[in-house]
C-alpha cells in the first residue's frame, strides 16, 4: 500500500515545477487525483533530466533507472523504495495502465539527453507523440479507471500531440539557449540570429505548419466529444490554442511570445472548465 507520505511528495513536485497539471489533477477524484500525480511526477523526473545532468552520457544513466524502474513494476518487483516510483507502482496497477505507452514515453525521452536534436518532421511527429501523448493517453486512463474506450484515447492522442506542441513552441528560446535543435526546418538554423533573438523565416515557417496541425489535431480531439470522466486528463491541453494560434499566424516572433500573468492563466482554466472545453 502506497505511503500517504509519498503521495504529498508527488503532488509538492507537481505543484512547484508543473502548476498547469496540478490544477488539472485537481479536479479528478479520488483516488485518480493520487495517480495522475504520481504519472506527472513521474513525468517531471524524467522530463528535466537534461537539465540536472552536465553531459548526455549521464542522462542516459539517469535514464535507465528510470527504464529499469518501470520494467520492475510490470514484471511484478517491489517497486523500489523512491518518492516517485511506489505510487507510480500503485497507479499502474489500479488504474491498469499499458507498458507499452511508459516505454513509448522513455524512448522519446532519450532524444532529450542530446538537445533535444530533431532532423526530420516525421521524427518531430514521433517525438511529440511518444512524449505528451503518451503521457496524456495515462493520464486518460487513470481517470477511466483503467477502461478507457478507443474514441476516449484517440482524443487523448490528438489533444495530447497539440499540447506537446505548443509546450514545445513556448520552451525554445530555452531549448536553444542550451543549444538544443527541437525543430525541424529546411535548411540549417543560424546560431547568431537565435542567439540575438530573432527568429529566422525557416523556422517561423516550420513552426506555422506545426501549429497548424496541432489547431487541426485539436479540434479533432473536441469533435470526438470525449467522455466526461477524462476531462481532468484533456485539460492538459488547455493552454495549448493560446500558444498555437499566434505560432500559425504570419510574423510570428519566438522570442517574443505573451506570457500570461498567472490569474489570467487561472482565468482561462477556470473557463474551461466552466463550459466544459479543454
């Protein structure tokens, strides 16, 4: 039975380091609320690695722990003794969540380790797939209990796809200040110009196209009407039209996106999920 004690773990690392899935997670019952916060947790361990670690080789170990981790609780180990991974442990088994999707996740992870360095829009897909819709694919069947329909995770996949996008678009100055290649473009970026914070048409033109069919995915996702139980899970995706519509639109700067104060964030969440949207 997992420790009260590592469950508020979860949730204060949620709630200081991710503070969008915490308000999500919020809004589950229990004992979902409990689990998504260990899956973000879980999340957010593997997710900063880069940003702990001083060369690649050592997130890839870090990595591997992580691999190793979830290999025991799916081949029925003890889960080890860790803050993050006991709950873990206890969510994969009470909500019945697929070891296919952590593995998906990890494997995508592993191009963190490197920059992340995307070469190709096909790679980009699978990254951003493999990543947030993995992830939000769990969080979905966490809060179906562990029966989740197909319509139910197809809208997961898309939303999720649309939030890792735009969560990604918002990153980049971040990710190629630490010299970080995470989007695509014809032809190679020059490092001045990003380092000056200006976006080059290459990359203002990718990024319109990836917005773009995130807006498309997303929209997707909402005509599926998706059952009212995974909301919690779906809202992930809340900010992410306020980040893509910009991001489609001509002239767009990287560099110079809005950020919202934190009551208008609130704010927007607080729509949501008044009419029901996500």
């Amino acid at each position: 039975m997992t420790e009260p004690a590592f469950e508020s773990a979860c949730e204060s690392l949620v709630r200081e380091h991710d503070r969008d899935r915490w308000a999500t997670a919020r809004l589950a019952p229990p004992p979902a609320a409990g689990r998504l916060f260990a899956l973000y947790a879980f999340n957010l361990e593997v997710a900063r690695i880069p940003s702990v670690v001083s060369e690649p080789m050592l997130g890839e170990i870090r990595l591997q722990w992580w691999r190793d981790a979830i290999a025991e609780i799916y081949d029925g180990a003890a889960p080890r003794r860790h803050e993050v991974v006991e709950p873990l442990a206890e969510a994969v088994a009470g909500a019945r969540l697929p070891r296919d999707l952590f593995e998906a996740l990890l494997d995508a992870r592993s191009y963190d380790t490197h920059g992340p360095s995307i070469g190709d829009r096909a790679l980009f897909d699978a990254y951003v797939d493999g990543t947030a819709g993995a992830l939000m694919r769990l969080a979905a069947g966490i809060c179906a209990g562990g029966e989740l329909e197909a319509r139910d995770d197809r809208a997961a996949r898309l939303a999720g796809w649309a939030a890792g996008a735009a969560a990604l678009i918002r990153a980049l100055p971040a990710l190629y200040a630490r010299g970080g290649d995470p989007i695509p473009t014809e032809g190679e970026l020059e490092r001045n110009t990003l380092a000056e914070g200006i976006t080059p048409p290459e990359l203002r033109e990718a990024l319109r196209a990836i917005a773009a069919d995130g807006l498309e995915k997303l929209s997707q996702a909402r005509a599926l009407r998706p059952a009212a139980a995974i909301r919690p899970a779906l809202l992930g995706a809340w900010r992410a039209e306020e980040t893509l519509r910009p991001a489609a639109r001509p002239g767009f700067e990287v560099f110079a996106q809005a950020i919202p104060s934190e009551f208008a964030r609130r704010g927007r969440l607080a729509r949501k999920v008044l009419f029901g949207g996500f």
